[in-house]
C-alpha cells in the first residue's frame, strides 16, 4: 500500500498513516466520522485522506444502501469506507446487514462490459460497479431478515 502511494508521488504523512492505521484495525467500513475519531485527525483532513486513498484504489468508497445516488452530490456522510484488499481493477459487494466489503475481480465481467460499449457504440473509460445483497455470514444466520 505504502508502495502505491510513493508510487504516485505522494508521501506517507501523519494524517495518512493515522487515516490508513484506522480503517485497517476496524476490521468493518467506516464512515468518515467514525475513521476521523479513531484516527485522531480532523474531520476535513480525513475527507481529504480517504478522497486520495480512493482515488488511488487504496480504499473503497460505497454509499450506504439508500443513499440518492442520482443526487448531483450525494450526501458523503451516507458513504462508507475500508481498505481494498486487491490492487488491480477491481468492484465491491456490500453486505445490507453488517455492512462488510468484499473487493471482486472478474475478468469475465471486464469482457462483457467490454462488449456492451461496443454495442452501444461507446468507449468505456472508467466504471464502478457495487453489488449488494447479503455475506455469506449473514445469509448462513439469518441476520436482516
């Protein structure tokens, strides 16, 4: 991870290694609030930190089911974050019972988007796809039922 962020040119500073620190012993997503009172760092320092970390794919950033995601800013209060466990291109599944983050990779997946750009005549330059629905953990005890 720290590879990563020197790679891209930047620097492991305080708040980063505190912001990075938090997410990684929760052990669950977290919004930011959450991430900024475990971490000791400003509310601000924190949005700014987790916005770099996602842009560089250190962390996921869902929003919570429910949030307007058509909204021309969704509220960041409604998003959640975790560190990504996988370092190529890679989705999200997210539990609507204890919130957990799976990072997915399909290649498969990659192809048929592929494939539906060219039908539609369009070039793809980025895409994010969460799936949600329920963890195997919570599916197998009948949590959220």
């Amino acid at each position: 991870m720290l590879e990563r962020l020197q790679g891209a040119g930047y620097k492991l500073t305080t708040p980063r290694r505190l912001v990075l620190a938090a997410l990684h012993a929760a052990g669950e997503p977290l919004t930011a609030p959450a991430v900024a009172e475990r971490a000791g760092t400003s509310l601000a320092s924190t949005y700014r930190v987790l916005g770099l970390l996602a842009e560089l794919g250190l962390v996921s950033e869902v929003e919570e089911e429910g949030g307007d995601a058509e909204a021309p800013q969704p509220d960041a209060r409604s998003r959640r974050y975790a560190l990504c466990s996988l370092s190529e291109h890679h989705h999200h599944f997210v539990c609507r019972s204890c919130h957990a983050t799976l990072d997915l990779a399909s290649d498969g997946l990659e192809r048929a988007l592929e494939e539906l750009a060219g039908r539609a005549g369009v070039r793809l330059e980025g895409h994010e796809i969460t799936l949600r629905g329920q963890c195997a953990r919570c599916a197998t005890s009948g949590d959220g039922l």
